[in-house]
C-alpha cells in the first residue's frame, strides 16, 4: 500500500473508475448480445430495435471513455451489417 496521501487517492479513485467501466461494458456486451440472439432466431424487428439500443450504449460508453471511438464506430458498422444481412 502507498503512503503518500495522493497515491492512496489515486488508487481509490482508479479502483472506482475500473469497477464503473466494467459495468459499462458488460452492459454494452448484453446489449449486442441481444442483437444476435435476435439474428439467430429470425426476428427482424427485434433485430431492429435491439440494434438501436446497443448503438446508444455504444456510443454513450465512446463518450464516457470506456471505448476508443474506432473500436465504436467497427462494432456499430458490423451490428449494422448483420441486422441489414438478415433482413434480405
């Protein structure tokens, strides 16, 4: 453990920061899961409507920091990509 006063904090602080992005991504990792799931059984308006969902909690963990904005923007075009190959 750390003695000097800034260094506890910091490690306070970048423990609660760690636990926060692990809660944004698992969400987000749900989210796109129910996009597949909904892919796989045919469904396209759940496809639809789970793929809106998963891109706002894409986008609003991009905007938190939690994911860098390429990596955003590939997982987007590629939910994108499969809901659009199911749908024809």
């Amino acid at each position: 453990m750390a003695n000097i006063k800034s260094a506890k904090k910091r490690i306070l602080v970048t423990k609660t920061k760690e636990e926060q992005n692990k809660r944004i991504r698992s969400s987000v990792k749900t989210a796109v899961k129910k996009v597949y799931v909904a892919i796989d059984e045919k469904n396209a308006d759940a496809a639809k409507e789970a793929l809106l969902a998963a891109t706002s909690a894409i986008d609003k963990a991009t905007r938190k920091g939690v994911y860098h904005k390429n990596y955003a923007s590939r997982k987007v075009s590629r939910l994108n990509l499969a809901v659009n190959k199911m749908s024809r």
